[in-house]
C-alpha cells in the first residue's frame, strides 16, 4: 500500500523528483511550483523531510565540504522509487477528479 501525502509533501515531492535538491532549493522550488501561494519555513520543510525520509519518500546524501560555506555541508533530497508511485497515484486521482463533473454530465 502506498502512503498517503499531505499537501505540502506533494509539493515537496514535486520540487525533489526531478533532480536533486537541498533546502532552501526546495523552498524556492515549492514556491515556484505553488506560483507562490506556499512558502515553507525552513523549520516546517526540514521537520516534513525527516517524516517523508521515515516514510520511504525521499532519500538523502550529504554533499562535498565548500570553502564558502566554511566545511559545512549540505543535505540532498531526491524522491525515491515508492515517492514516484505515490506522487503518481495522486496525479491519477487528481486528473480524474478533473474529469468527474464532466463525466457526471455526460451520465444525466
């Protein structure tokens, strides 16, 4: 059985199944996605991402030491294979939500 996802996990699976991102490329990400009616708070997206990583959503990799950043790293999220099929089956259900006035028109 897949999982179900909350709003903001969508969105954030969204920024994430494409390519791999870190925080504030996902917020920037969500936002752009949302056309700006989200904007996560960096406290909200990274206590989201660590329930999505328990849930088998997403997966992450710590990426190289910067000199700019001071030898902090930074941590990736890209979405896993069981993220794919649950973002997937919402988009099914979504477009066929679409479809359901018409389809319920066409039966009168």
């Amino acid at each position: 059985m897949l999982p179900s996802l909350t709003k903001t996990e969508i969105l954030i699976l969204t920024a994430v199944c494409s390519t791999e991102r870190y925080g504030l490329e996902i917020v920037d990400r969500v936002k752009e996605i949302s056309a700006g009616k989200t904007t996560l708070s960096l406290g909200g997206l990274y206590t989201t991402l660590h329930r999505m990583e328990q849930k088998g959503i997403v997966m992450t990799r710590w990426g190289e030491t910067d000199e700019v950043r001071r030898g902090a790293r930074r941590k990736y999220y890209k979405t896993t294979g069981l993220g794919l099929k649950a973002l997937r089956q919402v988009k099914t259900a979504m477009d066929y939500l679409k479809h359901l006035p018409q389809l319920a028109y066409v039966g009168s």
